[in-house]
C-alpha cells in the first residue's frame, strides 16, 4: 500500500476549514465511486445537519460544489485510491470533524 497518497491526502484535509471538510465529507458519502466502510446514509444526514449549522449558504440554495475546486481535486485522487486507502482517509476526516465540531 502507497501511505504517501494518503498522508498527501490528509495534508491537504489538514489545510481545510470546517466548513469545507464538512462539504467534503458529504462528496464522499453521497458518491457511487467511494467504497467507505461506514453507513453512507446515516453520515450524509449527519455532516448535513453539522454543515447546516454553520453556513448560511448550504442552508438557503443548491450548493454546486463545482464551485469548490479544492473539493473536487481531492474527491478526484480519492476515487483514484484502492478501497482501504479510501477508508483511511474517511477516517481521518470524520474524526477531525468530529473533534473540530465538538470544540467550536
């Protein structure tokens, strides 16, 4: 297993903000092209709940996360990555949220 993809990853999640962990995470759980071990459903309602929270925007119009182009690079090498590097990152950036949330 290549870790340097992963921890590129997780570098560049370390730069985010909540706000866009928060849209990434919901990319990754509501896409066909991830294979994360988690209940995508289950996660989906739940950083969309966090994510309504702390942004107007998402809150009140159809984001179109086109509009993010660090998300869709990352979801891009993520769907790049086999299945347990896939779930690595996942983990890493649900907990971060978590933690992150959990401290605002």
């Amino acid at each position: 297993m290549n870790n340097d993809k992963v921890n590129y990853l997780i570098d560049i999640i370390k730069d985010m903000d909540i706000t866009n962990k928060l849209r990434l995470a919901i990319c990754m759980t509501d896409s066909t092209t991830t294979h994360i071990e988690y209940d995508k459903k289950k996660m989906y309602k739940h950083f969309d709940k966090l994510l309504k929270e702390i942004d107007i925007e998402y809150r009140t119009t159809l984001v179109n996360f086109a509009n993010y182009p660090y998300i869709i690079f990352t979801m891009a090498k993520i769907m790049e990555m086999t299945k347990e590097e896939q779930n690595q990152i996942t983990l890493y950036l649900f907990n971060k949220i978590n933690f992150e949330f959990k401290s605002l």
